[in-house]
C-alpha cells in the first residue's frame, strides 16, 4: 500500500529539482494547450525514470482519492498549479490566499479532511523551499479548524 503523505513528500522534492527539465518536457509535449500525456511520460521516462516512477506512483494514489471525492483531488491539483507558479516567480506574494480559501471553504467537510491529512507534509515541505506557498497553507490549516 502506498503511502500518500512519502509519496507527495517525494514528488515535490522530485518536481523542485527537475522543475526545468520538466517543464520543458511537458511544453515539448503540449499542443494547443493539451498535453500529451502518454507521450510526455515516455519521454520523462527516458528522461529522468526516479521522476517518471515517483510522478506514475502519485497519479494512482491521486485516481483512488478522486474515485473517492473527485472535488478534493481537483483542489489538490490546483495546489500543485498554484506551487509552480510561486516556484516559477509568477507570484510574488500570497495574492491568491483568498481565492484559495474560498475554493477550500467550498468543499464538504469530508473533503476538507481528505486534503488536510496532506497539507500537514505539504507545509512543512514546503516552508524553507516554497515560503510564499507555506504562508497559504498555514492560513488554509487555520481556516480549517474554525
């Protein structure tokens, strides 16, 4: 059985360090937009197998929490979104907290429990590395015991 809390540990030490070849990789494999995925994956395959096999390992784990609650798997998508655009400059300071807050506060509170078993290793990976991302997710933990 895997586990999701080392498994997201895992890919975002994997996607911080190979963040450039990736997403070269996946402009490589995007057309109008649309990524294509197989193809992408056989070339990051090649390319880097250790990120292949951790990315591979943490889509399975994301299909199960989706075949679970399909709302909290897309929120976390949005929180791997929102991580590499603070990785990439494109947000300088936490100007998407209230639009995070609101799409979290929008879940059910099963949802809500699904995510916040995973932000507790998402922070604190993410507090020397990512601080801006840590600040939301500190605010996101808050919110979320009120």
């Amino acid at each position: 059985m895997v586990d999701s809390h080392d498994l997201i540990y895992k890919t975002f030490l994997i996607t911080r360090q190979y963040l450039i070849d990736i997403d070269k990789l996946m402009e490589q494999h995007t057309t109008n937009g649309i990524l294509d995925e197989e193809g992408y994956m056989n070339a990051l395959s090649v390319q880097n197998n250790l990120a292949y096999s951790l990315w591979k390992k943490y889509k399975e784990t994301q299909k199960s929490m989706q075949w679970q609650w399909q709302p909290a798997a897309e929120f976390v998508d949005y929180l791997f979104d929102i991580a590499k655009q603070a990785r990439n400059g494109q947000i300088a300071q936490p100007q998407e907290t209230d639009a995070i807050l609101c799409k979290f506060n929008a879940l059910a509170q099963s949802g809500k429990e699904l995510i916040y078993r995973k932000l507790r290793v998402l922070y604190n990976l993410c507090n020397d590395s990512l601080p801006t991302f840590s600040i939301w997710l500190k605010k996101m933990r808050a919110g979320w015991r009120k």
